[in-house]
C-alpha cells in the first residue's frame, strides 16, 4: 500500500472543484493557491477514502450538501487570509 495514492481526505476534491468553480486558479499565484488549499483543509474535518466512487453511493444528498456549504465557507475565510497577506517574491 501506498499511502499517497491509495488514500487521500475526500475534501481534497471538494475544495479543488470549489477552487475551480470560482475561478480562483486564474486570479491567484501558485503560492497563493497552495496557501489557500492548506488553510481551507486545515478547516475542515478529515474524511480519508480509497475511492471517491464509495461516497458517491454512501453519501446522503443532505450530507452532500452539508459537505459542500462546509468547503464553501472554509475556502471564503481561507480566501480572506491569502489575499490580506503580505505579497512575497518567492
């Protein structure tokens, strides 16, 4: 087994296809951007899987939502601190 492939925090992809939806990777740097993924999933309770598919059939569509309004309210206050931050040259 390989931990970094076999398993993975299923908010992982929910942060990510919020990110995609605001558009965030156009506006923010690649600094800012892993920023903003650490600082969200730091916000959020770990849920490690095997296969996103398992909580595609065992996710009620209230907890689905519950998961999603979560990611969205993390990812708006991580947002506030990326860009409140100091820009660096790195």
């Amino acid at each position: 087994m390989i931990l970094d492939t076999d398993i993975h925090n299923f908010y992982e992809h929910l942060v990510l296809k919020e990110i995609e939806k605001q558009g965030l990777s156009q506006t923010l740097s690649a600094n800012q951007m892993a920023d903003l993924c650490c600082l969200t999933l730091n916000q959020l309770p770990s849920h490690y899987i095997r296969h996103d598919v398992d909580m595609i059939y065992f996710l009620t569509d209230a907890k689905r939502n519950e998961m999603e309004k979560n990611v969205i309210t993390s990812l708006k206050q991580a947002l506030e601190k990326v860009q409140s931050a100091p820009a660096t040259s790195s």
